[in-house]
C-alpha cells in the first residue's frame, strides 16, 4: 500500500537543513534562474563579465562569489567578438581564467546538450556556474504552451539540482509594457513557473546608460539593482532597493510629494491616482500596483510627513493622503 512520507511541523522545526548555497551571494543561488532583457540591453555582455568574476573568484559589484569553473555558451556569438569582451576585461592575456569556458558549437535540448553538460561536468568537478545564451538558440522545440516551457526549464533544472550548480538560461523580453516586468519575458508563465530565480535587466530608453537589475525568487529577496554602463560596457552598481531607494521608488515618491504641496489632505481612488502618478513620475503605474506600490513605499513617504490609509467605501476603493508634517513638500527622499 503507498502511503506519503510525511514530517510533522514538530520535527521539520528542529530538523537541520543546509540553506541554499549561493555562487554570487544575495543574488545568485544555485539552482536554475532566467536571465532576461530586451535586444541589445547588454545582457551577453553581462553574462560574460559574470562567467569571468566567479572563475577568478572576484565580486560582482559589491556581492561576494564563490569560485568555481564556469562554463559560457554564447550561441549567438563569434570567437572574434568574446575575444573583443575578453581583451577590453583584460589588461593583459594572462589575466584571463582559465577555468573559465567558452563554447560557440549550439547543442539542441532532448539528449545533445543535457549530455555534453553532464560530460562538462564529469572532467571538470568543481563547475558552479554554467550560462547558456540564449533559449531560443537551445530549444528544438519552437512551440510555446505551459506544458512545453515547464518540461523545457524542468530538465534544466533538474540538471542544475543535481549537480548542485547555477544554471542562467538568457531570454528575450516582449515588447509590449507590463506593470509587473517580469510578465515580459517570452513564452508562457510556465517558464516562471520552473525557475527558482528571475532576473530581468530592463530600460526606460533602449541605448541608455542606465539600467534596473530586477531581482525575484524563491532563495533570494526581491530587489532591484539600479546600474550605469561603465566605459568598459560593464554595469556599475548605483543602488540597491534594500538599503535605499531605487530610481523608480523615488520617483514615485517625489511626485507622489508633488502631488501633495498644495493638499493638507486629499482623498482619491486608483484610477485617478496611478494617471496622476504615472504623469508625474514617467513611469507606468496600473490600478492594481498604485496601491501595492504605496503600501510598499509607506515608510518613506512618511518620513516625508505624508500618511497613507488605504480602505474600502461601498465596495470601491479609496486612498487618502494627509500631510502630517509641514515638510512632505521636501523632495529630499530619506
């Protein structure tokens, strides 16, 4: 007779469990993370500055790695143009790692590719981080349901879980905007649905200087990572949400302080306020994340002498905000 093997609550609270090792700590676990962003966003640039700090072993911006092999597949490069990545890193040749392996050859998944990791893997031990780049240029299977994408990064995954390394599967974004830019990666939600971890690199104006790191999963804490192209292609961490706020945070607040100079209080609804909001800010708030997005930001806006109580009236939905303090017109965010 099958039965399940359960554990009580009781035994699981006193049960050691070794946590989730990270390759770079806070944001990447081991485990399988999607790695998106629009065309020519920098994300092989990226990608290859990664494979290179955690084979030296050296940080990415202020995140500690753990180093190890790396395995790169740029399937949508040449020999010429890493070679051009490599020497723009690299003061002199010798610096380059090598632990570090680059691979141009496209391998198919169904058995080619799932094979020659394991081969990869099998002569070099101490491989933690393998980057694939791109999906599309791995799949041969061009349809796009939920099933077809969940088995797809299921294998992947299950790859990475036994081997114990990171596996970043690099992805295309859609066009269209989205309140949540997550929904903008490629395919079906069953692609979110198997990774551990997302990561998407995204831009206000395609071509800037200027990029967010948007960070979510089940080993890490959802963050967002503001970053400045250097002159050498390679981001420069501006901030981080979980100390201070990012761009986009404190532009909502500083028009959200706009928005009240000449109100002591002022009572509104969703609809009104993410038009006003998105006006002032330049950036795209729905009816669903201006509420979201207040709670969230509460604790700044108060320190602006600005308090939110958001309730329901009859059903409807209703924001109001009162200035607190004669100072909530200061744009100075904390």
């Amino acid at each position: 007779m099958k039965i399940f093997n359960t554990i009580t609550a009781a035994e699981l609270s006193v049960k050691e469990i070794p946590r989730t090792p990270f390759v770079v700590e806070e944001i990447l676990p081991r485990g399988l993370t999607i790695f998106g962003g629009l065309g020519k966003v920098g994300k092989s640039w990226f990608s290859f500055w990664l494979a290179m700090q955690v084979a030296k072993g050296e940080p990415v911006w202020k995140f500690k790695t753990t180093k190890g092999t790396t395995l790169y597949l740029a399937f949508e490069d040449s020999e010429e143009r890493l070679q051009e990545r490599l020497f723009t890193l690299s003061d002199e040749l010798e610096q380059a790692p090598a632990n570090a392996h680059l691979c141009i050859e496209i391998s198919k998944m169904g058995g080619e590719l799932e094979s020659r990791i394991r081969n990869f893997f099998s002569d070099h031990p101490d491989t933690n981080l393998i980057i694939i780049d791109t999906l599309q240029k791995v799949r041969g299977n061009t349809e796009s349901n939920y099933i077809t994408d969940y088995d797809d990064l299921t294998t992947l995954k299950n790859l990475a879980d036994e081997f114990k390394i990171a596996i970043v599967l690099v992805h295309h974004l859609r066009k269209q905007k989205d309140s949540d830019i997550f929904n903008q990666i490629t395919g079906s939600t069953g692609l979110q649905g198997a990774a551990d971890t997302m990561i998407v690199l995204g831009q206000s104006k395609r071509g800037d200087d200027f990029a967010t790191f948007h960070l979510v999963g089940r080993d890490v804490k959802s963050r967002e990572l503001e970053l400045e192209r250097g002159e050498d292609n390679i981001w420069i961490l501006v901030s981080d949400s979980l100390h201070e706020l990012n761009l986009k945070d404190k532009n909502f607040v500083d028009a959200i302080c706009t928005l009240m100079v000449d109100k002591s209080v002022w009572v509104t609804n969703p609809t009104e306020l993410s038009t006003l909001a998105s006006e002032h800010s330049g950036d795209f708030y729905s009816n669903k994340m201006i509420t979201k997005t207040l709670r969230r930001l509460s604790k700044p806006l108060a320190a602006l002498g600005i308090d939110c109580n958001i309730r329901k009236s009859n059903g409807y939905r209703i924001i109001e905000l009162t200035k607190v303090s004669g100072e909530s017109g200061d744009k100075n965010s904390p």
